[in-house]
C-alpha cells in the first residue's frame, strides 16, 4: 500500500501550535509516525482509501480568514494528488467530524447532505462510504481520520468506527509525544522568560557561525546590548515588571530578525547578543540603530497581563546601549584558533557596549580590535634521526 505524505513544509506548518510557551517544530518528522497509523488502520479495517487530515492551527489562532484543513497523509487511488492540499474546516464530512467534534459515519455518502463530491472529482475515485473520526489534543480538535469504502464492499460498522477512533487517539498521542518531546529539547537551548536562545546555546551557535565565516569568506558581525535604565523599572514598579519588560524585549528583537537569518540570545541578567552572519560593519551599525530607536520608542507593559496586572505603559525610560564588532576572514592569515577567535569578537563587542554607557547610554559604538595573533605551526611529531647513529 502507497501511502503519500505531505511535504515537510506543510507539516511543520500545521504543528506550529501556539501554547503558553512558544516552540517551533523544525525537526518533528512525523513521515513514519503517519505511515505507521494509516498502515495499522486499514489493516484492521480495510479499506479502497484513507486520509489524515491536520487544521492550520495559525489561521484558526488568528481568524485572518477561514480555517483549513491540510491532507498531511492519504492512501488509495489519486491521493497523490491530495497530499498537501487543503479543504475547508466548514465543508465535508472530513468538515463536519472536525467542527463537531464527534465521529461520523456514512454508509451511502450520495443520501449524505454532508458529502463532498470535489475530492471524488479530483482524484477521479468514487466514494460510497465513509467513517470519520476526530483527533483531540487536550480537549480540542486539531484535525480527522477518515477511511473510504471497505475493501469487502460491506457497509462500515460500529465497529469498524470503534477501531478507527482507537486510531485517532493513537495518532493524537504520538503528534502531543512529537511536540513535547520537541519542546523539551529546546527547553535546554531557550530562555523561559525571553523565549531567545540561551548563553548556552549562543556560545556554540558563534562557533559554527565563525566556522562558516571563514569556509565561505563572508564577514560575520556581532551585537551586545545592555538595557539602560532597567534598574529603575524593577526599584519603581517591581521585580514582576522589570521580568514582563524582558520578556517583551525578547519578542522586539525576535520581530527585528523576522526576515534575517541570525541568532538572538539572552546573554544574562539585561544582557543581550545577536550574531549576524553575512553581514558586514556597515550593515550591521544600520540594524543596530533601528533596534536601538526602537527600543527606545516601545512602550512596554501596554496592555493589562492575565492575572488582573494592569497595563504600566513604560515609556521614555527603558533605552538600550549597543556595541558591535565585525569579523572580516580576508583579515586571517594562518592557523587561527576558532575558540579565540570566538572569546575576541564577544570581547571586543562587550567593550563597545560600555563605550555606549560612556558616552551617555542610548547609542550605538563600533567595536575597535585586532585578531588574535597567529597560532604558531604545530610541531612534527616524526622523530629526528640522531646525528651520532
């Protein structure tokens, strides 16, 4: 049996669930766990067709528009077709399962008001029959299974409706494993309250992103930024406060990156650092001064957070002092030590930072500094013959 998957894309898609704490799915391949599901099924209820069908759960977050629901994995005549495409949430049975939330059974679809007879056109298949169950997270639909005309040619049963809906809880566990096993793993990479990478990961991300540099011969820049001020917002509005500012400043820098490939990371206490591969001094001066104007514009604490906190609408005293350094690989020359290399460029970052506190705060100073010298070659370790032998 051929079973068709989506793209790695569309799935990363319809797992990005927003929860309380962010994650991103990037590496849950769900490609077996799929396979797996839709093998067992027909197995115990066979079956001419079958599909597993996952919502957008960004588009039902935000109601921009109407709620899909991608076919992430589908087997039987023209569901190579189907993988990947969407339906309506509100259109189908596979719609109605998934709107209702409860199981669906249809033993002749063209009696069923609810059918829906594109797919049969599109594919060029002929549904007479079909059952549908509802797949639940912690209490809500995230999507459906459903399995198309038995292989017998009998009607679907209860049965055949209670195996499928095993099925169902089956699949909704290993995708809730996937994504807390997901989670959890960049819990030891991630800051819980900025939601950036922490110090940790920051120190390996500067050592391959310098590594890259000097393989590919493209400059690499770096950025520290201390908050100003931060000191006032926990004596005046508290401690809770000064961690909602942070958190917040996590998501203006996040949102400055959205369109970069860079790294940001909470460098500890209100310290931050963001590396910028591929990027010269000049451009990386250029998005240093955006941030810092906008950090200097934002309003934190603007809206009430749960739990009955009222807004604060912090403005005019939270700023930001930036240091920069650029790392340049046509300035190499010989062997150089990546961790030196990597502790000269932070160093030379944090000292421009405090040149911006001296200056007054609120400014953004370019890093002056020299690489580290040159490693001397290593020695041979062939042994010399003696002259006296």
């Amino acid at each position: 049996m051929r079973i068709n998957i989506a793209e790695k894309a569309v799935l990363d898609k319809i797992l990005e669930r927003k929860k309380k704490e962010a994650y991103r799915p990037e590496d849950v391949d769900l490609n077996d766990m799929l396979r797996e599901i839709l093998t067992w099924a027909n197995e115990f209820v066979p079956s001419e067709s079958g599909s597993i069908l996952l919502d957008d759960p960004v588009l039902n977050q935000h109601k921009k528009k109407a709620g899909v629901l991608y076919f992430i994995a589908c087997f039987g005549k023209g569901s190579g077709a189907l993988a990947g495409t969407t339906l309506p949430i509100n259109v189908g049975i596979a719609g109605s399962t998934y709107s209702t939330g409860k199981p669906y059974i249809s033993k002749k679809v063209k009696l069923d008001r609810n059918f829906y007879s594109e797919i049969d056109q599109k594919t060029k298949f002929v549904t007479k029959s079909i059952i549908c169950a509802p797949i639940n997270i912690k209490g809500v639909t995230i999507g459906v299974i459903e399995l198309i005309n038995r292989v017998s040619g009998e009607d679907y049963g209860r049965n055949d409706l209670t195996l499928l809906k095993i099925f169902a809880e089956y699949t909704s566990t290993l995708i809730q494993n996937s994504l807390d096993a997901k989670r959890f793993g960049e819990l030891s990479i991630k800051d819980n309250l900025t939601g950036l990478y922490n110090d940790r990961f920051f120190y390996d991300r500067l050592a391959k992103d310098l590594k890259s540099s000097l393989n590919d011969k493209k400059d690499l820049s770096l950025l520290f930024l201390d908050l100003d001020r931060f000191k006032e917002v926990n004596d005046t509005y508290g401690h809770l406060a000064g961690s909602r500012v942070l958190t917040e400043l996590g998501g203006v820098l996040a949102a400055s990156l959205k369109n970069r490939h860079a790294t940001a990371a909470r460098y500890g206490g209100d310290e931050f650092i963001v590396i910028l591969p591929d990027t010269s001094l000049d451009k990386a001066l250029e998005y240093a001064e955006g941030l810092r104007k906008t950090i200097q514009e934002f309003v934190f604490i603007k809206r009430p957070y749960p739990g009955g906190e009222k807004a604060l609408r912090i403005t005019g005293v939270i700023t930001s002092s930036i240091g920069v350094a650029a790392f340049s690989p046509s300035l190499v020359e010989g062997r150089h030590d990546h961790g030196e290399l990597r502790e000269a460029l932070i160093k030379a970052a944090d000292s421009a930072m405090y040149t911006s506190k001296q200056r007054g705060k609120n400014c953004v100073t370019a890093a002056e500094w020299t690489m580290p010298k040159t490693s001397p070659t290593p020695p041979s370790n062939k042994i010399k013959p003696n002259a006296t032998t």
